[in-house]
C-alpha cells in the first residue's frame, strides 16, 4: 500500500478537518430502531480516509453515539473552527422531520421520530449556522441516513442543502449501502471512474451503483467548486495520466477581471477597436464606452483593455466613482500617473446615482480638466444614462458623439468562441449537441445576435455546468438537470431562499429590497448600497454573494445583475413595498443632501415625525439615522420656540386689553401654561436622553446605563423606564450565575434560584450560598414544590425528587423521564409530561408515588391556584383538563405553543414559532373566555411566566419581555431587557417582584423592576456620574443633568 503523505487529494492537507458522527443506538424508551451497523461502518470509513485519501489521523475525529445535542454541537464547532482548507462532516443515522417542518439528526438520547426533537436531536438549522462561521475554503456534508417509511423524502433532501457547501444525502431504510460503497470506491476504485476521484466522480458513480441495488439515487447540492475535489487515486484506473481539479474558466454573473484575460474570448474585435482609440485619442478628449446593462463593458475594460495596454508597457488605473467620486479620485492620483497613462473609469452612472450634483461637478471638472490633458479618460456607461451624461460637461459630451465605443450584442460566432475556448483552455470538451442546444434556446441563428442581457445569464449556467461536468466533460445532462438557460438565476434564488430559516428569510429580503430603488419614471433598478449600510446580514450576505445574486467590493453591495430584479419573489416584494420604499429612497435623498452641505441645519426635516417611524420600520444608514436625530432636536428647539412665541403674544394681547384690571389672572394663566408646555419640554428631553444611551449601549456601557437613569430621573416615560430597566443587562452587574453551559429550565421559589444544565448539573442558588446536585441525564425541566422543600427535576432518564429540608425524607424517582414537571398548590399532586403521555401522580407517600391518571401528551404543565384544572402546552395547542371531571377544552390560539404557566389572573401561553404571547381568561369549567396575544418578539417564544401584575416572557432573540394588562384590555409591553448573549430558554417571577432569566449563553439574570432601586444600583456600578464634557460628545443640544445625586 502506498503511503499516506504521498497519497494526493484535498483532504491531505494540513488544514482539513474531518468529522464523522455516527449514532445506532439510543436511550430509555425510544421509539427510533436501533443501527448496529453503523458503529463498524464509521470506523472503518475513518481508516480508508487515512489509508487512501491521505487524511491525517489528527485531523480526524469520530463521534459514536452522541449523547445529546450539545456533544454533537460542540464537536462540530472544534471542528469548524480548526479548519481552513477543507471541512468534512459525514453523518449516519436517523433524519427526522418535526411536525413543523424542520430537519432533525438524532442524537443517543432522541426518543421519537418527530415529537420533542428540539430537545433530544441535533436541529439541522445548527450546523447550517456553523458552518457558516468556518472559514474553510471548501465545505463538504454527507448525511446517509435512515428515515421512517413515511418521512417526507423529498423535504429533507430539500432541507439538507447549506449555502456555500457541497451536500450529498443518502436516504434509506437503515441499511447504510451509500456508506459502504463509497467506502468501496475509494479503497479499491472502480475501472469506469477517472484516475483521481472527485467528489464529483463518487455522486456519478453511486447515482448509477445505488439504483441497481433498489436503493434511491442519493440527492445532491453542489456549490462552487467543491464537486472537483479530488479524495483519492482511483486504485482500479485504466492507466489514465491523474487530473488536475481546473478553476471555472466562466465567471459567471461577475465581471471579468484581468486575472481572466486568459479565457475571455469573442470580444477580440471589439478590444483591439478600443485599443486603437485609446492610443490615437488627442490629448484632452476622453474616451466613452457605451453598452446595455449586462452587455459586457466592464469585462471588455478589465479583461480586454488592461492586459492589451500591460502588453504595450502603458500605465493604468482604474476607479469606481461610488459616493465619494472625488476622493475615490485623490486615492488613485496618489498613486502616482505618468503621462499619456491611461485612466479607467468603471460604471460612469454612478456619478447620477450614488453621487450629490456638487461633488459630481467637482469630479467631472477635475477629471476633464488637467488629468484628461496628462492621461487618456476612458469611461464606461450604461446606454441608459448617456443622455444624462451628455448633459453634464462639453468634453463628456464630445466622447459620446466622437470617441464612443458601444459594446454591441455578440454574433453567434462570437457566442460559440466564448462558450468552447474558455473550456479548451482549461483542458475541458463540451459533449456533442452543448453548443448548439445554448444557442438555440439564446434564440440565436445564423443572422441573429444575443440580446445584451442574456450574456451573464449565459456565463452563469456555463458556470452551473461547468460545476456539474463529468470527468473533463461538460454534458448536455448537466445543462437539463440545471433547468435550462433562462431558469438558471431565478432558480439559484429559490433554491437559496427555501433552504435558508425564517429569520434568515426575512433579512434576505431586507438586503435585497435595500438594493433597488426607483428611476424618475418609477421604474425599478439597481442601487449600490455601502456595506455598512446594510441590515446586519452576516452570513446572509455571504450566501447571497455565492449564490451569485450579489456582487460585493470592498466597501459596497448591489445585486449581481438586472436580471435579479425580474425574481418573482423580488417583484411581489416591491410591489408590497413600495410606498414604504419611495418614501426610504426620500429620506435617504434628503439625509445625503443634508451630508453634501456639511450638515447645515437648513437641510434638516421641518417635520420629523413620518422620519422617526420610518426609523422604527427598516433598516436605514448610519447618515440617516443621524439626520433623522439631528432633525428631532432641530424640531424640539422649533417646537419650544413657537410655543414660548405664542405664549408671549398671549401675554401681550392680554396685557393691552386690560392691563391693570387682569394682572393677577394673567400671571396665572402664564403659570398654568408654562407648566403645561415645560412638562411636554421634559417629556421630549427624557426621550431624547434614552435613545442615546440604547444607540451607544455597545459602544460606551458605562454611559449607556448613566444616560438610562438621566432619562428616567428627568421624567420617568415608558421609553425612560425601558432604558433603566434594561440597563441591568449591561455587562455583569446583573448577572446571579453563570455555568458552563446551556442552561435548560429554571425554577423559583421564595429568593431561591434552581436551574439545570444539558450536563445533568443543577445549582440551587440563594442569599445564603450555591449548592449542586445531579441528574440522572440532561435536564429537561425542574420545578419547586410550594413550600420550597422539594426540587423536583426531570432528565431524560427519571424524574428526582430532592429534599432540601434540614432532616430530609427519602423520595423515590420516577423512572423512564420527562419534558415537564409541575407541582399542585398543595404540593400533594405532580404532573408530568411527555411526548407520549401525561400523568398524574399522588405524592402523599414520597416514598412509593402512585400514578392516578394518565392524558394525552405534551410538552409543558402547569396546575392551576386550585389545583383542579391543568394546562398542557404542545402539538401546537394548549389544552386545559379538568382532574375531578376529566373534562378537556382545546384551544388553539397559538399555532405552535410551546410553554404553558397559571397565575391568578388566568393562563399565560408561549407561542413558539409564532413569535407572540397569549394570556388566555378562563370560565370556572376551564374554558377559554377571552383571548389577548402579543408579538413583539423578533424570534420563537419559548418561555412565559407570570407574577401577580406582569407576564415575562422569552425568546430566541435573546430578550425578556416584561408585559401588563393594559386599558383597555390588551397585553402591553413595559420594558425589553436587553442582556443574554444567547436564546432565552426559562424565565421567572420571584416573590419579591423581581424577574429571573436564562439561556444559552450559561448566565442566569435578575432584573429588578422598581426603577429607584434600580438607579440607585446602576450608579452604585458606574462608581461616578458623567463629566459634564462626557454628556456633551452625546447630547451636545441637551443640558446636563446629574444621573446619581
């Protein structure tokens, strides 16, 4: 056998990393069959990726029988964060769809095949955030996996997709033939596969072994250039000289760039044209290159012009004007331009779309002046914005009408040479009837040139095909499997937009929507937007851009071509939106303006209101925000003077009407309005004072949370108070605990604290110390009996009870596990819940429980004050029972309730995946009267709790939400309390007022809701008040005011 370090292929390098999970067997009563193969299958994997494809033992990690999700999780993310060349992670097992659609692995503690999986399997979702964070240059997921004889096929393979990865899902029933035959191929090779294995060459070869087993042809995404990774020398090869894996010689939706010039073909007539002006061009007069959107123009300048001017030695430069033209300008002038060089000017329209009139004047003044008489201009334009530009300078005016070049649509022999040469260059053949099929469906004959805009369409399904050959070859079948040559781009965006979550949905069509905007006669194009200027996308953003929707510089964004505008998706979008964004592309015209002039206050919103709630609505710039605050303060000022104008006049008109006799009344009157208008004055400055210290919360902590008490001891507002509370969220000051870990489920009881971890640990905290106890698995629930006594605490194995009286009584555990746990009023009464049933158990004697009733399934439980009625939270639907009656009432106000909890003043339910709350009132037979929902969560709610006055709930967008009833009835929110770095898994009442909160991020947190005990705590942290000079550099129209007297 060969030896390792000579062995080649992509996982041979010392940057690659590669984990393979395998799970086969499971906990307790699970109703998953067992995998006994899968144990054997997996290490034996492992050793031909060592042997055959070079991987070095140390950069391989296997995980038999994770225990939980959180195992599974952080072995992925060791995993994800090491490597840098390539990242593998192979899965075996079980794939499971949750009753809402969602994609599931399971895990050794998985216990059904669709109910309760967010707590015992892998979510899906998880490792597509994962392995967004990994910076590997190529990401590879195999999943062969089991499914149930009715599982939706089709959904999973659909859900297995990860932007930027290549996927390969293998479905059966269990039998792991995709394994083993892969395992085949690369340890002994096949004699019809190539020479070196690809990626590419095992989804061909197991597409045609599979099948003539009867088992299903395995479901692939593929994704850049991954599919042309080579694993391993074919050991079976023919004698074939070993390949070489070739860069795309298409570039897709992209531009050309130099680097290119060796594949760009079928414009050579049109460059040498180009050449030709420019170096026969008289000095002072520029050169204009006209062209549709689409047509080619930057790829004719950047792989055309510049390695023809680099073949005759003649300098050059290029720059996009962007919003800055005449800096952009001085950044290349520093460079340093000889004379006769030659200057390029990409994407001219941006002077008339991106550019103030002013700073555009200076650019084009300077460019036409001196710089055009040292240096040859070339600039390039969109046809569309010619005539603008013929209007803006003589010389730019002249270029159209004498220097122009247009980039006109390419003959269809021009076609043919920039499909077949790009391939032939890099050692590719098109099979028989490619060419003639992608100009048929261009439209193209022997008299008829492509239209402009179908050239990047082209160039990205040569690039989709080119991802999909076979061997060196470029096939027909690709091409069909692609969906032809129009649907290539629009299905790229769907295929994007289905795999990505929600949230990630939603901040999709945020970017997007931000990249259009509207012409003069309201038609819709492209706009390039500043990065920074975008909705916080992230990985998102980095999707779009591979997906080839998006094109990114260094500072800027703008959809990749004009065909995105033409996505359905995108068009409905618009139309749903678009007086909300003609009014954006206002104010956003409007706050540049106010920037161009040096933010004169003479450009500022007389009436910022409309402004303010756009604000609140979408996502806008840093500049906008900016002149939308400055344009406040300017209305405030505005307001006070108008009103001090009009009490003066009052004053007056009523001094000269009866100056002697109405002395005494007029002061009163001035009195009692002046009140009235300084208290509105107080309001507004409270306000004002809270929006800085939520905008700088990050920035600068400690001013943060002295600006929140500022504004509540200015005048205690909604917002004022929401600030201060919120505070407490700011670094450590209210932090009760942290762990290790995930933290699962809390509980209280007095100024006592339980919480439990994945890990089986469970802290009990309270004023007089921290004790730890363990579970018997991963904690699930826990629950205080009434009078504090007893923590009961569920795992996945049993439900233990814990005394923690001075002479404590033993208790037996109930064994098999639960979800949920709930003491009655009484303490003598305990439920338990989970997937498959709910019981009732008598604890009267702790050491022999004794179950009395047994009911439907579900999630969470919670008794009501008399402990008669009973509400379930689960299968999307909240069901309260009658104990005595037997008497069930269902209600199903929440689609996909999640949390379930009594109080005196009726039921409180969390709505999941619905982002809302709902306080639910109840008749005496525990039927639903009447129904108040709240959403004003950005993410699922997964936690509620209630005290005497005021609901809590949380969320996987990190926050608590601190709700009362308000008048008229209707559930109102008091305070956000911005704090958790992680999902908000349990929440709490205490005895004293005081709110409990935990989550992902392994920190328990107190918020105390009485705002003077709160300032008073907040200065306390701060140790000091600001300086007068700090409160200036934040609130320069604002006079001080001392937070901590």
């Amino acid at each position: 056998m060969t030896s390792v370090t000579t062995r080649p292929g992509a996982l041979s390098l010392i940057d690659t990393r590669v984990l393979l999970v395998g799970n086969g067997t499971h906990s307790g009563r699970s109703s998953l069959p067992s995998l006994p193969s899968v144990a054997d299958a997996v290490t034996e994997l492992g050793r031909v990726l060592v042997s055959e494809c070079g991987l070095d033992p140390a950069n391989l990690r296997s995980l038999i029988d994770p225990d939980d999700p959180l195992e599974f999780g952080q072995t992925l993310r060791e995993s994800a964060d090491q490597a840098a060349d390539v990242l593998l992670l192979y899965y075996m097992g079980h794939a499971l769809i949750s009753p809402s659609g969602e994609l599931y692995l399971a895990t050794h503690s998985t216990q059904d095949h669709s109910h309760g999986l967010a707590y015992d399997a892998v979510p899906y979702s998880m490792v597509k955030d994962m392995l967004s964070a990994c910076r590997a240059r190529s990401m590879v997921v195999i999943l062969d996996c089991a499914v149930q004889e009715d599982a939706p096929t089709d959904i999973i393979g659909a859900r297995a997709a990860v932007p930027g990865a290549y996927v390969l899902v293998s479905l059966s029933d269990g039998r792991n033939e995709f394994t083993t035959e892969l395992t085949r191929l690369l340890s002994t090779g096949h004699p019809a596969a190539p020479s070196t294995i690809t990626l590419e060459d095992v989804y061909t070869h197991l597409s045609q072994a599979l099948p003539a087993e009867g088992q299903a042809r395995p479901v692939r995404h593929s994704a850049g250039d991954a599919g042309s990774l080579v694993l391993a020398t074919n050991e079976a090869s023919q004698g074939e000289m070993p390949r070489q894996a070739p860069s795309s010689p298409y570039p897709g939706l992209s531009a050309f760039t130099a680097e290119d010039a060796s594949f760009f073909f079928g414009r050579e007539h049109l460059v040498a044209r180009l050449l030709d002006k420019v170096t026969s061009v008289p000095p002072g007069e520029l050169v204009a290159v006209v062209g549709q959107a689409g047509s080619g123009k930057s790829s004719m300048l950047r792989a055309g012009l510049i390695p023809a001017l680099r073949a005759r030695s003649i300098a050059h430069a290029v720059l996009v004007p962007g919003a800055q033209p005449v800096a952009e300008l001085d950044r290349v002038l520093e460079l340093g331009l000889p004379s006769r060089s030659v200057l390029i000017v990409d994407q001219f329209e941006e002077l008339f779309t991106l550019t103030q009139p002013e700073a555009r004047e200076e650019f084009l003044t300077r460019l036409t002046g001196r710089i055009a008489d040292d240096c040859v201009v070339v600039f390039a334009v969109r046809e569309d914005f010619s005539g603008r530009c013929a209007e803006t300078h003589p010389a730019v005016r002249q270029s159209l009408r004498d220097n122009a070049v247009h980039v006109d649509p390419m003959s269809k022999e021009e076609l043919r040479a920039a499909i077949v040469l790009p391939a032939a260059d890099r050692g590719l053949r098109l099979e028989p009837g490619l060419v003639e099929l992608l100009l048929s469906d261009l439209g193209v004959d022997d008299s008829d040139d492509a239209s402009t805009d179908a050239l990047p369409l082209l160039a990205h399904t040569l690039r989709l095909i080119w991802a999909r050959r076979r061997g060196d070859v470029l096939t027909v079948e690709a091409y069909q499997e692609i969906g032809g040559f129009r649907s290539t781009l629009l299905q790229t965006a769907d295929q994007l937009y289905d795999r990505l979550s929600e949230e990630d949905q939603r901040i999709m069509r945020a970017v997007l929507l931000q990249l259009v905007e509207f012409s003069a006669d309201g038609t819709v194009r492209r706009r390039r937007a500043r990065i920074d200027d975008l909705p916080t996308a992230g990985r998102v953003l980095d999707w779009m851009t591979s997906s080839r929707l998006l094109a990114l510089s260094s500072d800027y964004a703008e959809l990749i071509h004009d065909t995105v505008l033409g996505w359905p998706r995108l068009r409905q979008w618009i139309t749903e939106e678009r007086e909300l964004l003609e009014s954006v592309q206002e104010l956003r015209e409007q706050a540049d303006r106010w920037e161009a002039n040096d933010r004169h206050r003479g450009y500022l919103l007389v009436h910022p209101g409309f402004a303010t709630e756009l604000a609140g609505r979408v996502h806008l710039s840093a500049t906008a925000h900016e002149f939308i605050k400055a344009s406040q303060r300017e209305s405030r000022f505005a307001q006070r003077r108008r009103v001090r104008r009009k009490l003066t006049f009052f004053v007056l008109a009523v001094l000269s009407l009866a100056a002697a006799v109405a002395i005494a009344a007029t002061v009163t009157v001035w009195d009692r309005l002046g009140s009235e208008v300084g208290a509105a004055e107080v309001r507004l400055t409270a306000g004002t004072i809270a929006q800085q210290a939520e905008s700088i919360r990050a920035s600068d902590p400690r001013a943060s949370m002295l600006l929140a008490v500022a504004a509540w001891r200015t005048s205690p507002t909604a917002d004022a108070v929401s600030a201060l509370l919120s505070a407490q969220g700011i670094g450590d000051s209210g932090v009760l605990l942290r762990r290790n870990g995930p933290i699962t489920a809390m509980t209280t009881s007095g100024s006592s604290v339980a919480v439990g971890e994945t890990s089986g640990n469970v802290t009990l905290w309270s004023p007089a110390g921290t004790k730890e106890v363990s579970a018997a698995g991963s904690v699930r629930s826990i629950a205080y009996a009434p009078d504090g006594r007893v923590l009961a605490v569920a795992s996945d194995n049993a439900v233990q009870f814990f005394d923690l009286a001075d002479q404590p009584v033993q208790r037996a555990a109930l064994q098999g596990g639960a979800v949920g746990v709930a003491f009655s009023a009484d303490g003598r009464t305990f439920a338990t819940t989970d997937k498959s049933q709910t019981r009732i158990w008598d604890l009267t004697d702790p050491v022999t429980p004794r179950a009395t009733a047994t009911w439907p399934g579900a999630a969470k439980v919670s008794f009501g004050p008399d402990g008669r009625l009973f509400a379930t939270a689960g299968n999307g639907e909240v069901v309260v029972s009658d104990a005595v009656s037997g008497q069930r009432s269902v209600t199903r106000v929440l689609r996909d309730a999640q949390d379930v909890t009594f109080g005196n003043r009726g039921l409180v339910a969390a709505g999941g995946a619905d982002k809302s709350v709902a306080w639910l009132s109840l008749d005496e037979s525990g039927r639903v009267a009447q129904a108040f929902t709240y959403t004003g969560h950005t993410g699922s709610v997964l936690t509620v709790a209630q005290g005497d006055d005021l609901i809590v709930s949380g969320s996987v967008d990190n926050t608590v939400q601190v709700l009362r009833m308000g008048d008229p009835p209707g559930l109102v929110r008091t305070a956000t309390l911005l704090g958790h770095t992680g999902v908000v898994t349990a929440v709490a009442v205490t005895a004293d007022g005081k709110v409990a909160s935990a989550g992902t991020d392994g920190t328990v947190r107190l918020w105390d809701l009485d705002p003077r005990r709160t300032a008073d705590h907040l200065c306390k942290a701060a140790g000091g008040d600001l300086s007068t000079e700090q409160w200036a550099r934040y609130l320069p129209d604002v006079p001080y005011r001392s937070a901590c007297d």
